[in-house]
C-alpha cells in the first residue's frame, strides 16, 4: 500500500493557523477548507467533531498498525489521543497561541485489532491556564467499549 501526503499545503496551513482562533481553523480543517495533517494522512484518522474544549477523531485500525504479536502497536493508540487531546487543547487557543504536549499518561485497557472496526477518540480539555494546558481522552469502539484512555499536559506559547 502506498500513501502520499501533501506535506506543501500542510505547510501553509500552519502558517494560516497563527492567524485565526484553533477552533475556527480546526472547524475549517473539518468542512475541508484546509487541509489535513501530514500525521492525520499518514495513519488515516480524521476530525469527526470538534467545538469549544471538545474533539472527536476517527480511525478504522487495519493490519498496517500490527506488531508482531498481531495487534495493534499501541503507538497508535498513542499517536491517535495525543493528537485528539491537542485538538481539545488548540479549540480554546486564539489566534497566535499554539502549544506542544510536555506528558502524557495512557492505559491500555485491551487490544486494537482490525475485527474492532471504526473507533472514537474522544478528548475534552480540563484545564487551560496561561502557560500550561491539560485534557483527558478516550478510545472506544462503536458500541462504547473503553480501548485506551490517556491524559495530557501541554505548554502553551506565542510565537
């Protein structure tokens, strides 16, 4: 399987980021009027939801995310709430603030297998100060059932 991403309009889009609220540019990113990550192309999740402290992905796990044991690596457990959690973070951003995750704890709680089929990650934010950030998230597949849940702390900055 091959996948591309197009890293020069992701470029772009983190420069147009600096000039509007996290929320309108995650809003925006969500109708398709800005691009998608390159980390959201590479590992194929996609912002279902977002509003004001809340983010919502989706991901369908399949064998490219195996290890050897024949589960899911749990990076993408990892990869996936680290990135639903920023989203929760970045919606109460304004314009010209960003952030970069400082720790995060995650539980695994069973494994991720392609038989899971389409999953949420579903992140909400608990506190936003002037410099620091925390949110919690969780993984759970369609019928509710908990895969992994994690909790952030992300610096928060101008640049």
């Amino acid at each position: 399987m091959t996948r591309t991403v197009n890293e020069e309009l992701s470029l772009d889009a983190t420069r147009v980021r600096r000039m509007m609220s996290g929320l309108e540019y995650l809003q925006k990113m969500m109708a398709g009027e800005m691009p998608p990550t390159p980390m959201s192309q590479l590992i194929n999740f996609r912002l279902v939801e977002v509003s004001e402290g809340r983010a919502v992905l989706s991901i369908e796990p399949d064998e490219r995310y195996y290890n050897g044991l024949g589960i899911s690596h749990g990076g993408l457990a990892a990869t996936v709430l680290d990135s639903a959690l920023g989203c929760a973070i970045n919606s109460m951003m304004p314009a010209g603030k960003i952030f970069t995750t400082l720790e995060m704890k995650i539980n695994y709680v069973r494994p991720i297998r392609h038989e899971t089929g389409e999953m949420r990650c579903e992140a909400s934010v608990i506190h936003v100060g002037a410099r620091v950030a925390t949110a919690e998230g969780r993984i759970v597949d369609r019928e509710g059932k908990l895969y992994a849940h994690a909790t952030a702390t992300c610096m928060l900055f101008r640049e």
